[in-house]
C-alpha cells in the first residue's frame, strides 16, 4: 500500500477564549454579531471583510489561521460594527468570533444558537374545523403541532376513528408529498374527495367517511417525533358529530352583522352562513371605506370559524364600510363563491348556467 | 389583470360585502429571487447565465470583468468544498456543488452551490479571485435578467424506482423515487453567438428538449424535442436529456455536438432547433458506458478538441475533425439486442481516445489557451481539490508513481 505523500497539517495550539466585553453575541438567528469600536476606530468604513471583526465555523479550539470567515454584511452604526451573516447562523452549531485591535492579540469568543425547538415539546396544539358538529362532506382538517414535525410519517400517526375506535384506512388522500406548511407545524388532511363526491367509484364502493348522525374522531397516535428529534408527540384526539352536508355554495346574503358606531374602536363582527376554512379566513375579508382605502385593524376568526370580528387600530370615521371578500375562500366542505367541490350530476346544466356569476349577486339584484 | 369583480353590491346601508378574485394580484418580487444555483456559462463578454431548477428560471448576471495585466495562471486549492462551507457558515456536509465556470475577462472561477440547512436549501455563486481569494458572489448588487422556462416539469414529479439488479430494492435504490424531475430539467446552458441553449426535460410527460433563447432576454424561447437513437440501448429515446453539449462548425455548418448517460453523442444542427418541432437527432458514436459531465472545447496545438469529463469513465478527448462527414446510425445498422460495455463494437464511431486522470473531476471548465481548472476528488485523500491541467497534456496524474520517479543513481 502506498502511503500518500501529504502535507501535515499545520493546527495551531489551542487558544484560550478570552471573552471581549465589547462584543455583543446572537442569542437567535437573524441577530447580529456586534462590536463596539474604540475612540478613532469609528470612522474606518469597511466595504466587506473586517479584520478587526470575523466570524468562524466551529468552536474556538477548532480555530487556525487561513481558515476563511463566514460571508456576510458589515455596517457601523455609530460606534458600532455589526456582521449580519449572508444566511443566518445554524442553531446547534458552534460558531467562534475573532476580534483584533491595533497592536493587541486577537481574542475568540465561542457562541451558538440554541435549537428554536429544544425546549418546548411536540404537541397538536389546535386542530381546524375547531366546531364539534363538523358537515358530512367536510374536506380538510389542518393539524398545529407545536414544534416542526418529522415528514412523510403522517399516515402512521393520524387517523379517522369511527365511535368504536376503529380506524378508516381509506379516509384521507394519499400523496407522494405531505401538506406541510414551510416550517412543518401545520398538516393538512384531505378526506379522500372520492369518498365526498357522490356516485363517484369511491363513494359507491366504500360509502363516505364521515355519515350524517354519526360521531368520529380525529386522532394522532403519540410516538411521532418532532423534526429535531428532541421530543416525541403525545397522543391526541379530536371528537365530533357528524351534521348534514354544505351542498350550496356560500351567500353572504345570509351573514349578518351590526351597525358600526363611529368614533368608537368597537369591533366589526359579521356571523356567515357555516363554518369557513381557517387558515383561508386568515386572509380572505378586508375591511376598506370610501372608494377601497383599505382600514388597518386586527381580524379575530371566531365561533368555530362561523365568525370574524375585526377591531379597528383607530376608531371607525364613519358607519359605512364595506367588506371585500376574496371569491377563492372556502367552506370547510371546499366549495368557493364561484363553484361547488361536489355538484349534483342530476343538475349539470342548471348549474353551469349561473356558474360565472355568484349567486349572491343575483340574490341581492 | 382584474384584482376585484365588478359584482360590486350593497347588503345595507352601513355594510356592504363584495367579492375578490386572487388571481393575478400583483406581487412584489424580491430583487433576486433565485432558489437554486445549478448550470453555469458565461457569455464571451462576462454575461453570466445560472439555471434555477427550482423556480423554473434561466438568470443572466452582468459581471464586468478587467483583464488581467501580463501571464495568469490558475492555482490548486485544496478542500475547496471546506472552504466554500467556511464561507457559508455551515459545516462540510452540508455544501453540495452544482458548477464551475470561468469569467472569460477577468479569469474569475465561478462555482454555483447548494447551502443545505435545517429546513431549506439556499444558492450560493462563490467567486475564486486570481489571488485566491474565495467570497461569496453578491448576486443583489448585480444587474440581471430573469427568464422563465415555459413547459417547466411540476415539482412532485418524481423518478421511478427501478432497482438495479436482480433482488430486492435497496434504500439506494428507493432513494431515486424521491428526486424530482426538475433536477433534470436544466442540464447543460451553452451560450452562442447572441443566444443561450438549455437542454434538459420539459413538461410532466419528460421530454428530452432543446431551449433556444435570445440574449438579452425578450420574454421569447423557442422550444424543440428532440429524439435520438441509443445504440447501447438499442432503442429511440426521447426522455433522458442532453448532459453536456457544445456548439461546433460541423459539415460546413454549426451544430450542437450533444452527450447523453451511457452515453451516445448525437448532431444536432443549429437550423432545426425551431419552436414546437419535435426532431431526430444524429447519432454518430456511443462511448457504451458513462455519464457524461461536461463538454469543453479547447485547442491541442492547431487541433480543435472536445474534452468530455463523465463520471464514471476517463475523459475522452474528441478531435472535432473526425465529426464532419461522420455516419449517422439508426437501429438498421446494427443486429438488434443491447450492446453494452464489453461489447465488441463498443466504444463505437470517432470517438476520439481516453485519457489518464486519476481521480474524477466533478466539474471542469476552460480557464485559457493553457489551462483547465477542475474540481477533482483526490483519490487517496478524498479531497475535492480546485485543480490545474494543462491543455497541452490534459491529464492529471502526480499521484501515479512511474520509472522517471526514482532517484538515479
């Protein structure tokens, strides 16, 4: 065998971290790095690396010379020099700071980011529709966790369970991908639409999953770990009645509200018709006055998502407002403003002949 | 572009509710919204072009670039996937490197990368100085342009699991189902006379297909499928993309000189590449083996050469000569049945010959009339090293121990 002729590589004795009271550490990502400038120093205006200020991967025993410091922006602010690094630092890691004055040795001063996720553990905090008496042909739950979860082992854990406890192997959809939000804290799961739709192979064969009259729950098993491994989910159960189905599409003909008082900060509340899509709600409704200048305020979905209130930041101007609603948003049953997730194949053509025009519309003409 | 209906009514006197459309709503780009920095080239004057798997989307950053005064030589930097990982703050692991591409004024080496975080993947372009100096590009202070694919394949599109082999599937196996389509649909960019190729696959149904677009962008492209005969194969294919292509004078005229995996090399004039045709392409050799990398052309004293890397055979280095009056091949040329490695025939057509390079370059581009640079894994260390060659001997071989090596005495 033959030995490789390499270089041994040079590693400087380790380097005891002197902590420099003129620095200031990130506790989170997204924080910068700061150092405070002596008297003279201030007015040197760096355009990118900064001898005086350098961030390292790796802790400080790690450190040698010619390694190369993280990318990033230097700015002064004042007395000031900060180092926003170009794409954050990774909490867990170790990452080790090099300052160094005119005429001193440099100092290192080791930091990390603590894991976002560490300390809380893996919990389903909410679960929408929030009601108790939840449509025959409900679409979508959306599933909170707590902390990011671990991906592709949904089906494992989550299950329709009927009121003897037994579970539905067919009731959601399968995708190759899961329906995560970016940060993996909100699931969404699709009632298989075969099983909603009626007259559809699925439905004939299996029946629906959820049955007017019927109760159900929705539950996720415990032993599911949260994506940084920290923690495993405990055990988690959602019960409901089943209700009759949403079967016309949404009219706001039929939501209600009370007059504004103006000059007050009293809150708008307008009850709909059925319960919508939570996270849809979130931005479906604004508030706007005059010919569309939008109004500023805090929107608050409420009643198991069959209301919304809306407080201004200023007090109303005037008792006349309108509310512009988004024609995509969704009942919990997916059907929108414009059309009906499931439509009655008996009346294919009554239908498509109003199609493009809401109904509300035509109700309020 | 309708932000809201015109269904605009009035429920009450105090109240009135209208509804909105979504679509269309203007939306507020972030300067530089790239997701993923994979293809690399540069246009002659310092345009350069990054293929955005992710997003769908060909960028062109205007890098002027100052001649350097007098000789320049490029230098080795060992552990060049370390230091990239310095740069982005994130460990060794955690650097994946899609490119290299050198700045044809400046002599700047490019290397587009992947910083793999603990939920998203972010670009990186790191610019390698003629004094060695290693930074991250600022794509934000750049002046660019932005082209988006038409026919882009989805996102959960996703290879099939094949296995390979007889036996039951292995996690290296079962791995591929879980690589999109789009990691193919841009392969190779290749920049000529005032025009950008992209070959890679198109839409969901994989197409292999030929992009022809205009530089500066007008918001045009021009689109071709292109099909091909595999001789190793013994089929036509119309899937599997082009992996590295060149544009060469080829019988009188120009046309892209074109590698595919395992691993014919086809023709493909510049004149049929018209929107919406689906073509054939010539097929005039097959190496019988390979996945090819990259396709550079480059001078042997007054002899045209291509140098194609691939990464699982030697470099072949094909004299662009031997291309011109070369016979294109259908399947009636040959008995019928698969002709793979050992087989006699292969490698077949002018090929041109291997190469010794000990160890793989990843990735390689021209630097001068005298050297390539190359990101080449070490086979002793495993170092993934920024590495020389020199194009009048295109090799790389001071690990091998030979004759000339021992003292004389």
């Amino acid at each position: 065998m033959r030995m490789n002729a390499r270089q041994a590589q040079t590693v400087s004795s380790p380097v005891p971290t002197i902590y420099d009271p003129d620095l200031l550490l990130p506790h989170r990502d997204g924080e910068p790095v700061v150092l405070r400038l002596a008297d003279g120093e201030a007015d040197h205006h760096p355009t990118g690396r900064d001898q005086r200020l350098a961030v390292f991967v790796g802790g400080a025993d790690s450190y040698h010379e010619g390694r190369l410091p993280v990318a990033g922006r230097y700015e002064h602010h004042g007395e000031f020099l900060s180092f926003t690094p170009a794409f954050g630092f990774v909490a867990g890691h170790d990452y080790v700071v090099r300052t160094r004055r005119d005429g001193e040795p440099y100092r290192l001063n080791d930091f990390r980011i603590p894991p976002e996720t560490s300390a809380a553990p893996a919990l389903v905090t909410d679960v929408y529709p929030s009601g108790d008496v939840l449509p025959e042909n409900l679409l979508r739950f959306y599933v909170h966790f707590s902390v990011p979860m671990t991906p592709h082992v949904a089906p494992d854990f989550v299950a329709l369970r009927d009121a003897s406890g037994v579970a539905d192997p067919a009731a959601f959809m399968r995708f190759k991908q899961e329906l995560w939000n970016a940060d993996r804290t909100r699931l969404t799961v699709l009632i298989d639409p075969g099983r909603i739709k009626r007259s559809v192979a699925t439905n004939l064969d299996l029946g629906p999953a959820l049955r007017n009259g019927e109760r159900y729950a929705l539950t996720v098993d415990e032993g599911w770990p949260a994506a940084d491994g920290s923690s495993v989910l405990q055990s988690f159960s959602k019960r409901f009645r089943v209700g009759g189905a949403l079967r016309e599409r949404p009219n706001v003909g039929r939501w209600r509200w009370r007059p504004l008082r103006p000059g007050t900060r009293e809150a708008l509340r307008i009850g709909f018709d059925r319960p919508f899509d939570r996270h849809l709600l979130e931005h479906a409704l604004h508030v706007v006055v005059g010919d569309g200048q939008p109004v500023d305020g805090t929107p608050h979905p409420g009643d198991y998502e069959t209301s919304w209130s809306f407080t201004p930041d200023e007090p109303w101007t005037t008792g006349d407002v309108r509310i512009v609603v988004d024609d995509a948003l969704e009942d919990v049953a997916g059907s929108n403003f414009r059309e009906l997730l499931d439509r009655d194949v008996g009346h294919r053509l009554a239908l498509a002949a109003t199609s493009n025009t809401p109904t509300q519309t035509r109700n309020q003409e | 572009m309708s932000t809201q209906t015109t269904h605009d009514f009035v429920l009450s006197a105090a109240v009135s509710v209208e509804a909105a459309s979504t679509a269309g709503a203007p939306s507020s780009e972030p300067s530089v919204d790239m997701k993923f920095a994979g293809a690399l080239a540069f246009s002659d004057d310092g345009i350069l072009f990054v293929g955005d798997n992710h997003n769908g989307a060909i960028y062109a950053f205007e890098i002027p670039g100052e001649e350097q005064p007098g000789q320049t030589v490029p230098h080795s930097i060992r552990n060049i996937d370390a230091k990239i990982a310095e740069l982005l703050g994130v460990r060794l692991g955690a650097v994946e490197i899609n490119d290299l591409a050198v700045h044809p004024v400046s002599k700047e080496i490019y290397i587009s990368a992947t910083r793999i975080g603990s939920f998203a993947s972010q670009p990186a372009i790191v610019k390698i100085s003629i004094d060695h100096d290693i930074s991250l590009l600022n794509t934000s202070s750049l002046t660019y342009q932005k082209q988006l694919l038409t026919e882009f394949p989805e996102d959960d599109t996703k290879f099939q699991v094949r296995g390979s082999g007889p036996g039951p599937l292995l996690p290296r196996d079962t791995a591929k189902g879980a690589i999109s389509m789009r990691s193919l649909a841009i392969m190779d960019l290749e920049y000529y006379e005032g025009e950008l190729f992209v070959a890679g696959v198109a839409y969901d149904s994989f197409q292999s297909s030929l992009r022809r677009i205009s530089y500066p962008f007008d918001g045009t492209q021009c689109m071709t499928a292109v099909e091909m005969y595999h001789i190793t194969h013994d089929r036509y294919e119309s899937r599997a993309p082009i992996r590295a292509m060149s544009v060469q004078q080829v019988d009188g005229k120009p046309q892209l000189v074109a590698a595919y995996t395992c691993s014919p090399i086809v023709l493909v004039p510049l004149d049929e590449l018209t929107d919406g045709a689906k073509i054939s392409a010539s097929t005039i050799m097959d190496m019988g083996n390979g996945q090819p990398l990259d396709m550079i052309p480059f001078q042997m004293g007054d002899q045209s050469m291509l140098f194609v890397t691939n990464n699982s055979r030697s470099p072949q280095v094909i004299p662009v000569d031997g291309l011109s009056g070369a016979k294109a091949v259908t399947h009636e040329d040959f008995e019928r049945g698969p002709k793979l490695d050992l087989h006699p025939l292969m490698p077949f057509g002018p090929t041109g010959k291997a190469v010794m390079f000990e160890g793989v370059p990843l990735h390689m581009a021209l630097f001068d009339d005298d050297f390539f640079v190359s990101l080449t894994r070490d086979a002793y260390t495993g170092d993934l090293n920024l590495d020389i060659n020199p194009t009048f001997f295109p090799n790389r071989v001071h690990n091998l121990v030979a004759e000339m090596d021992f003292p004389r005495t």
